[in-house]
C-alpha cells in the first residue's frame, strides 16, 4: 500500500504487514483492516476515523498523540500499548 497521502479514504486493506511502519501524521478515514501486521508501529499524530481493525496483531504500537474516534477492535491482539 503506497502512503504518499496523507489521507486514505474508504479503503479495505487485508493481511498487510505494517510491522516497524510509521503512519505517523497520516490520518484513515472508513478504512477497514483485516488481518494486519502492525507490530511495533508508529502512529504519532496519526488519526483513526470510524475504522474497523478485525483480527490485527497491534502488540507494541507507538500512539503518542494518537486519536482513534469510532474506532472498533474485533480479536486483535493487542500487547504493550
């Protein structure tokens, strides 16, 4: 997935692997994720709008400044946030 944007709108991304990505400053719009690799993520700044995260491993993510509004996990792991 190409994120020169830095808004993705109405997108389903499945098994991505994100693990170490910054998203930092991005913001996602009624994105869904579906069996997503986000280990050890950044996400400083990032901005989460009425997305759905289901069966996404998110251990270790780095959220400072993070907002996450409307926002559903569904049998996500999700360790030392």
């Amino acid at each position: 997935m190409d994120f020169e944007n830095m808004l993705t709108e109405d997108q389903t991304l499945e098994n991505q692997d994100f693990s170490r990505f910054s998203l930092a400053k991005r913001a996602f719009v009624n994105c869904n994720f579906k069996n997503c690799n986000f280990t050890e993520s950044v996400w400083f700044q990032a901005k989460f709008q009425s997305c759905l995260f289901k069966e996404c491993n998110l251990s270790l993510l780095k959220i400072d400044g993070c907002r996450l509004q409307e926002v559903v996990f569904e049998a996500c792991k999700i360790v030392g946030v």
